[in-house]
C-alpha cells in the first residue's frame, strides 16, 4: 500500500502553535514507523503554518507570500525528516524547485525508486508555485505517484456538517463523498484540491492527529474519522 499522509504545521508545534515541538513529531515518527516496517510506502506533505501565514498579510504581494509560505514547509520537511532518521528511518525530501544540496528535484521516477527502497519521502515546496495550497500539492503529488489514499491529519477529528468547536450541533459524517463536500462547502481541503481529488478518484480519510496511533489506525480503517470518497 502507498499512502500520502498531510499534516499540518500548527499540529507539529504542539501548544506552543509555532516553531516545532520534538515530542509530537516523535509520536508521528513512532507510528510512521510502524507502518513502514509493515510493508507500506508512505509520503508526507506538511504545511507552513507554524511558521508563516502568508495570505493573511496585507502588505505583502500574494506571489511572494506563498513563496515564503513555501520554503516555510521546506523547513518543517527538513527538520521532520531529520527526527525520522534519527529513529531508525530512511528519507529524503524532494522540492519542485532547486534548494542547493538541502533536496533533491521531485520527479516520479525518483519517487518510486525511494518508495522501493523503503524510504519515508517528504515533498516539500508545495506546487512550487504561487495561489496554490499544500491542500493541492498533497493531492497532486498522491495523483502523480499513484497513491492508494490521502490521509489528513487534523485537529478535528473528521468531516463536519459545521465547525464543531463553534456549533456544538454539528454532526459528524462517517462516509462523506467530495461532491458532496464540494456542493455543501465544507472545505476538507481548498477546492482546487478537491476537483483534483473528484477526478482522479482518490480516497481521502480524515481524522484527528491527537488520539491514540491515529496515523496506524487511518491506515487500517479502525479509525474514527470520515471517509471521502
């Protein structure tokens, strides 16, 4: 199995919501880690949030906002994967830009050469372009490398009819399908990235990051969550 595992930035800074926290990425290698001894080739894109929030900046010009935003998720690739090998694991972190000796070019065949060499593979840089979210890279690289699914790891703990932490009304969906996340607005992800997901067809299980082997759980379908299909 090949999965695509996203994870946010804020998650990997813990309480402190910036910079990183060594213990919570240590939780995710662990289970990573797992899931690699198992057989499964796993890839992973990470947002920049904990570091830089671009689009909500008014004085900057959007294009290099997100360039910013960018080399902020280089960073947090960077850092994640030197934590992963210092427990045992093999990386490398691919960019669809030049980074110097930092990363290495993205390309399939190199993807799956890693995968088959039983390395844990870090996309960083997003798309490498402006106005589009690591929402849309996550589904892009999960198209390109063939993944099986997409799992996204969230600090809520599935798909909502509303937020959760706002309306304490609001259900949560068990088996959701993205037309119908794009036709109730729910943002999962951004909506470029869901039209990529609607026509490519790839499985998408939501959850949230904190509960116990959350990560290993996703993978096996004993989790609770939503499944978008």
């Amino acid at each position: 199995m090949r999965i695509l595992l996203k994870l946010s930035g804020e998650a990997l800074a813990g309480e402190k919501k910036t910079g990183f926290c060594e213990e919570t990425v240590r939780k995710v290698a662990d289970q990573v880690k797992t899931l690699v001894s198992s057989g499964t080739e796993v890839g992973i894109v990470i947002g920049g949030g904990n570091f830089w929030r671009g689009r909500t900046s008014e004085n900057i010009d959007r294009t290099k906002a997100d360039q910013i935003g960018m080399l902020a998720t280089v960073m947090n690739c960077i850092y994640v994967s030197e934590i992963f090998r210092s427990m045992g694991m093999k990386t490398n972190v691919l960019t669809p830009f030049t980074c110097g000796s930092f990363t290495k070019l993205f390309s399939k065949d190199r993807t799956i050469k890693y995968f088959k060499k039983g390395m844990v593979v870090f996309f960083a840089g997003g798309t490498g372009h402006p106005f589009f979210s690591t929402d849309t890279g996550v589904v892009l690289r999960a198209a390109e490398v063939d993944a099986d699914m997409i799992l996204l790891a969230k600090a809520v703990d599935g798909v909502y009819s509303d937020d959760p932490r706002k309306n304490a009304a609001a259900v949560r969906y068990d088996k959701i399908t993205i037309d119908e996340v794009i036709a109730k607005g729910l943002q999962v992800v951004d909506l470029a990235a869901s039209v990529l997901v609607k026509e490519n067809g790839i499985e998408m299980r939501v959850f949230g990051l904190s509960g116990e082997d959350s990560i290993v759980k996703a993978v096996s379908g004993t989790f609770e969550g939503t499944i978008v299909v």
